[in-house]
C-alpha cells in the first residue's frame, strides 16, 4: 500500500512546485513570451518593422515579377501619373495576400517610392495580413 502512496505524493509535490515556480509575485501565471520574427511581424511593433528592414537590407532584394519597375527608382510617390499607378496597382493585385509587405520593403530597399494613388490600396491589404 506504501509502494502506491509514495509515487503519487511525490507526483503532487512536483506539480505544486511546478505551479509555484510558473506564478509571478502576485500570483498570476506568468507569460509566455516568444519574439517575434519577419515572417510574425504584423505591423503593430516599430521594432520589429525596423528589425526586418535591417534584416532585409543585408540581404539580395526579393523580386516579385516586378523588375519592369526599376525605371521609377528614385522618383517621388507624388509624380506618378495614374497609369503609372495602374502598373504598381496591377503587380500588387497580382500577389498573394501574404506577399504585400514583402514587396513594399523590395521596393524601399531597391530606392522605388509607391505611387499615392494607390497607398491606400496597400495598407488596406497589408492589414489583412
């Protein structure tokens, strides 16, 4: 009968010790807390935002089928004119939702400013994400 007793009380002294060590000061379970990588990163964290474009800049720029943009590098986002606007339009709204912000960091790091045409067209999505 001892035999049975032991393993189960030493089994519950290890789960109370347990669930002491997993509480704050207050009593209150404590987070977990995982960081965030490019590929989790929503937007919602500047840090995290300014991490993947440091990230991304030590790395090749990703192309997304898009090289016939490269002709605007270094224009302004105001002096578009809308069909202008159509071509960064159409290349966008042909991606996968996923893809959205991965292409507007290839076209910051490759010194190609968005038109304002269609800047609402791309939060609208990336914040979908």
């Amino acid at each position: 009968m001892i035999y049975l007793i032991i393993p189960i009380l030493a089994l519950g002294i290890i789960t109370a010790i347990i669930t002491i060590l997993s509480k704050d000061e207050e009593g209150r379970d404590k987070p977990i807390i995982t960081k965030q990588t490019c590929n989790t990163c929503n937007g919602d964290n500047d840090m995290c935002e300014q991490e993947c474009m440091m990230e991304a800049a030590t790395k090749e720029v990703e192309y997304y089928d898009d090289e016939e943009l490269d002709r605007f590098k270094g224009r302004l986002s105001n002096e578009y004119t809308n069909e202008e606007a159509d071509e960064f339009s159409e290349v966008m709204l042909t991606m996968k939702q996923n893809e959205v912000k991965g292409w507007n960091r290839s076209l910051i790091l490759r010194g190609i400013n968005m038109p304002d045409q269609i800047k609402d067209e791309y939060i609208a999505l990336a914040e979908q994400q």
